[in-house]
C-alpha cells in the first residue's frame, strides 16, 4: 500500500511506502523539533540571544516537524499544511530585520537535521526488521523536501508582506516626521527623533533639490553624492512628482573640498539640481532646504539649460532682492530706464554692461561676449547716453539692476516692459 502527496509539480505523486508510514507513527516530534531547532540556532543565529526570538523558532520548527510526520504518516495532505509558527517566526524576522537569507538557511539546516535523524531511524528500523531501506527512505525524502519547498514559499511571501508594510510605515513617519520639522512643529532633537529618521540632526546639513525627470528615488545617485561628500548620511522627501530634496548630513561641518566633490558628483547625476548652503541643527536643516528652493526659483526664470546646477550662494542676492517683486520691479525700472526696453537692442545693451561692469575691463567683456572691443566701448556709450548719467558712481547699483532684470524678465509671462 502506498500513500500518494499532491505538492509542488516536482514533487507530485510521490510513493510512501507502509513500512515508512509505520515508522513515522513511532516518531517523538517534540524531542525531533528541539533538536533541529539546537541545530538551526547553532548554525545560523548563533548571534542571538534572545529568549522570545528562541522561542519563536522552536515554534515554527515544532509545527513544520509535526506537519511533516503527519504527512509522512499519511496523516496530513500535503496541500492543506498550513504551519502558523512558520508564519509567526516569518513576521518576527521581518520586523526584527534579519535578513532573508538566514530565513532561507534556516529551512535547509532545519531539513537536513530533520532528515538525518530520519536516516538514523530508518537504518536502524531497516536493520532490526529486514525492511528495504530505500522503501523507508525515498518517499518520506521526497515529502520533505516537497513540504519545505511548499512552506518556504508562503512564509518568504509573508516576511516580503511585512517587510514592505514596515517600510511603508517607516517612510510614511519619517515624511510626517520631517513635515514636522519643516513647520516648526518639532523643535528639539532628541535620541528618538535621530532614530526615527535614521540620521543625526546635529550634524551640517546641505539640501539638494533633485528634478531627476523619473518618478523613482534617485537612490543610486544619492549613495554617489554622499560618498562624493564625504557625508555621514542623507534624508530624502520627495518634493514634487518628480523632484526630490536630499539632506546631507556632515559631522565636522563642510569644507572647500567636499563643496568641490560634490559639485562634480552632482554634474555627472545629469539632474537639474539646485543647492542650499550649510547649516547645521534643525535650523540649518530648515533654511538649507528654503535656499535650495530659492536657487530653484532662479534657475527656472533662467532657464536651467545654462544654469542645470545652482548653488544658492551663486544667486544669494536675486534670491533676497526677489522676496519682494513688486519693489524689485520699481528698482530695475527707476534704475535702467530706457535700457529696460523688451526689445533686443536694449537686451544687447543690458548684457554688454553687465558683461562690463563684472569684468571691469572692455577686453573681457569682448572675450565673454565674441564681440570685437570696439563694439563693447560703442554700447557702454549708448547705455551711459540712454541713461543720462555716468555709469562708475552708480556701478553697484547698476549691476544689481542688471542681474535683478534677467531674472524678472524671465519671471514676466507677459514680456512686458520690467
């Protein structure tokens, strides 16, 4: 007589003979259970002394060595074992982190203990009653690893469930967490808070907008920055649907060198990025990301194709200038005049004074602009006759009205005259 189990494709219409289901009968699976639990514990998690972790793998080892006797027994089918320690020790590994590969170790220790000591008492059985061996040995060797390979697949599925529920919980505190922050509702740093954020908040901190074109996180380019920076760790919230604000954190504040690193790392991300200046605590944390917004501002009223990387430090003063655009409007306008003109002769104008007045001499500004000296002499003259007035007394002025000018005519939807 002959039991058939209906498991896994490969294991399907496997043969156990009587003599076996007999001897599965005869089986201690309490004492079996601990044994194979000593051994899954030597071997894998060693590490752990735990007493609740202990206990949770003697659990789902007694209740996969107890199904898997039934089923060898002829007790149990091997489609409706559903073990609920093997699927309790799957959320306890999950939330405690260990990976799943140990979960996977841990069944093959665990079925190869199981199956030695089965070996040890089919020979022994074979030897004191003259049955065949084989007879005692493949079937029952086939159900094992039909039943293993059945029940890793559920519970490998539960641990991947809990696992991605705990990250979906811990993303979710962490966005609520930093939204927090951002309004000024959490304003002291505490050991919890570094925790829950997975970052210390003492520390230097640079925010970094990220248009990255892709709805994914750019987590493969943040690792580069951060190892470019030299930073101890980063933060991530997503800031619209396809740009990202990075926080770098820095334990000795940020130097000359790391700025130059990560300038050339952010290049290469080929992102649209704009960068806050350091700050450290929850204040720097605040206003490194508000500069960064502000870089952003400018760079989308430039046009990001000649600025694709802004550091706020670059536009500090059309970001202070531009919190109040009406009263920049009446500064441009009172300051250029007629040079505020929207069509392109004063635009030629406005570019060779700036181009002038940055460089301090006719020859670079020539060089930068491609034009011959002469051409830049000729245009300083119109714009000083256009304005009515010297141009050195009031260089500073002009230069900010200048630089102020690109970025509202880029702000303008209109083109009107600034």
């Amino acid at each position: 007589m002959a039991t058939q189990l209906h498991g896994n494709t490969q294991y399907r219409d496997v043969q156990i003979a009587d003599c076996a289901r007999d001897l599965a009968a005869l089986v201690d699976a309490e004492l079996a259970a601990q044994r194979v639990t000593d051994d899954i514990m030597a071997d894998v998690w060693p590490h752990i002394d735990d007493a609740s972790f202990h206990a949770a793998v003697h659990r789902s080892v007694a209740d996969n060595v107890k199904a898997i006797i039934d089923v060898v027994a002829g007790r149990l089918e091997l489609e409706t074992a559903a073990p609920q320690g093997a699927l309790d020790l799957a959320e306890v590994t999950a939330q405690l982190d260990v990976p799943v590969t140990e979960v996977e170790r841990a069944y093959r220790i665990g079925t190869a203990s199981l199956w030695s000591r089965w070996f040890d008492l089919a020979r022994d059985h074979a030897q004191r009653t003259g049955e065949a061996l084989a007879d005692l040995l493949s079937g029952p060797t086939l159900a094992m690893l039909g039943y293993t390979d059945r029940i890793l697949s559920s519970v490998i599925s539960r641990y991947e469930t809990i696992r991605h529920e705990l990250h979906r919980t811990r993303r979710d505190l962490r966005r609520l967490t930093l939204r927090q922050i951002m309004d000024g509702s959490i304003n002291t740093i505490t050991d919890e808070l570094n925790e829950t954020l997975e970052y210390v908040l003492s520390d230097t901190h640079l925010a970094v907008l990220l248009d990255t074109g892709a709805s994914r996180p750019p987590d493969r380019e943040i690792a580069a920055l951060r190892a470019a920076g030299d930073a101890r760790g980063t933060l991530l919230l997503q800031h619209g649907a396809q740009s990202w604000i990075v926080w770098l954190g820095f334990r000795n504040g940020f130097g000359t060198a790391q700025r130059s690193r990560l300038r050339r790392a952010l290049a290469e991300t080929g992102f649209t990025v704009a960068v806050g200046e350091p700050g450290a605590g929850l204040a720097g944390l605040r206003r490194t990301r508000e500069q960064a917004l502000e870089a952003a501002r400018v760079q989308r009223a430039l046009g990001a194709g000649g600025h694709q990387c802004l550091w706020a430090r670059e536009v500090r003063l059309e970001s202070l200038l531009l919190n109040d655009e009406e009263r920049a409007r009446e500064f441009v306008a009172e300051e250029l005049g007629q040079l505020a003109a929207p069509d392109q002769q004063a635009q030629r104008l406005r570019e060779t004074l700036l181009a002038w007045l940055a460089t301090g001499s006719h020859v670079s500004a020539a060089a930068i602009l491609g034009v011959h000296e002469n051409t830049v002499r000729n245009r300083i003259r119109t714009a000083e006759e256009l304005l009515g007035t010297p141009l050195l007394p009031r260089r500073t002025e002009l230069q900010v009205a200048l630089r102020l000018g690109s970025v509202l005519s880029a702000l303008d939807p209109d083109g009107r005259r600034l």
